[in-house]
C-alpha cells in the first residue's frame, strides 16, 4: 500500500523488464551495420487499485440535508448543487475560505454520512476516505425536523462511524454547529441542547445557511483552530 501526498512524489508499481542489446552493440570492424538485436524482458505486471482521496483543510460533515452544500456556498465561491433530498452530493466539493485576518484554507462538503456508512451503507467507504485527507471537521446538525431528530444523538452516531472506518478519525479535532437557527423551532431547543454538548467538552455553535447568521463566528473559530493544529505538529 503507498500513499502519494506531495507533489512531485513518485512509487514504481511494477518494474521494468532488462532492456536487450540493440543493432549497434554487435557492430564489428567487419560488420558495420549488423540487422539483428536482442528482445528485452518482460516487465512485472501487477493488478492495482488506485483510490483518490481528496486534500482539504476542513472536512463537513453530518447526515444528509443538514445544510453542508448550503454551508460551503455561504462561506466560498463554490456552487454545489442544492436541493431538498438525501444524498444530493455524490461527490466531494471544495471551496477555498479566503478570512480577512487569517490564512486561507480549502474546505470539501463531505456528502452525507449515516449510521452503518463504516461498513459500506449509503457509499459510506467512499465518503470516509476523503476524511482522513482533512485536518478539521466541522460537524454540522439539524434538529429542524422536530423532536424527533436528537443532535446528541446524531454526533454520536457518525462519530462511532469515523472510529468504526478507522480510529484516527475520531482523534480530530472537531467544531460542531447547529444549522437552520434562524428557524423558531430550531431556537426553541438550542440552549438546551448547547448545555448538552457544553458537558460533553463541546462550543456548539449556532448558525444559518440560509441568513449567514453565525457564518463570521465559525469560520474564526476554523482559522484558529486549523493555526493550532499546524503549531502541534511544527512543535
């Protein structure tokens, strides 16, 4: 197994047969244009599966519908497309986040993960091998279809499906927001389920894809944290 990671990296997958000697090596004093040479080798030949595995600063994530396509639109140039049904991403998108007092940073809508992505469900393999290219997660929740919908629930659930998929994935560092505040029902459960999370160890921010409400918040708390991290590992 070989991973390329930087540019200009290379891995040879299947060497090269022994060239054979061409006409000139049997040229002679008496024979000054010979016709005939030597076959080269025969090369390895291997079967490979190669996987792309897209680089991004900060990785979001969160079951299906929960706004990450309207989130990435809001804060880059990106236009993913949008719509109101489950698995309307099937592809990872990216957008560049470009922060007045900070570096800036490439973000990529992870298309909806569910429980069971770990073992396949949803194309949940395909997803989960873009995170393990990201630095960050942002987590992001909808609890917009009532009573019904449990973030503590929800956070739990996925994050079981990173540790399941492999076990550094848990091991990132992750914000969480919860999504559609601008919604009065939303606002009705938010500081109760803020408390929740506050308990666990976790700021839960509070934002709107649809107003840009919290917007300026998230993305400060993401530079600070990404600067963090590269301070870690320069350590």
């Amino acid at each position: 197994m070989q991973d390329l990671l930087f540019d200009g990296q290379q891995f040879v997958a299947a060497g090269g047969g022994r060239g054979g000697r061409g006409n000139a090596r049997f040229a002679t004093s008496t024979l000054r244009a010979p016709r005939h040479a030597e076959k080269g080798e025969k090369g390895q030949e291997h079967t490979l599966r190669l996987e792309l595995k897209l680089l991004a600063d900060v990785g979001l994530i969160g079951y299906p519908n929960v706004g990450k396509s309207t989130l990435l639109s809001r804060i880059s140039s990106a236009r993913p497309k949008i719509a109101d049904y489950p698995f309307t991403t099937l592809v990872p998108n990216l957008g560049v986040v470009t922060p007045e007092e900070h570096r800036p940073f490439v973000v990529a809508d992870i298309p909806g993960l569910i429980e069971g992505a770990s073992k396949g469900a949803g194309l949940g393999l395909t997803f989960l091998r873009h995170v393990e290219r990201t630095r960050l997660l942002i987590h992001l929740l909808d609890i917009s279809e009532g009573p019904s919908r449990d973030a503590v629930k929800d956070f739990h659930a996925l994050n079981q499906e990173l540790k399941a998929y492999h076990s550094s994935l848990q091991k990132k560092t992750q914000l969480v927001a919860l999504n559609k505040i601008d919604l009065p029902s939303v606002q009705e459960r938010a500081k109760g389920i803020k408390n929740q999370f506050e308990k666990m160890g976790h700021r839960l921010y509070f934002i709107s894809g649809q107003t840009g409400e919290g917007m300026e918040e998230l993305m400060e708390a993401a530079s600070r944290a990404l600067e963090s991290i590269s301070d870690q590992v320069h350590e």
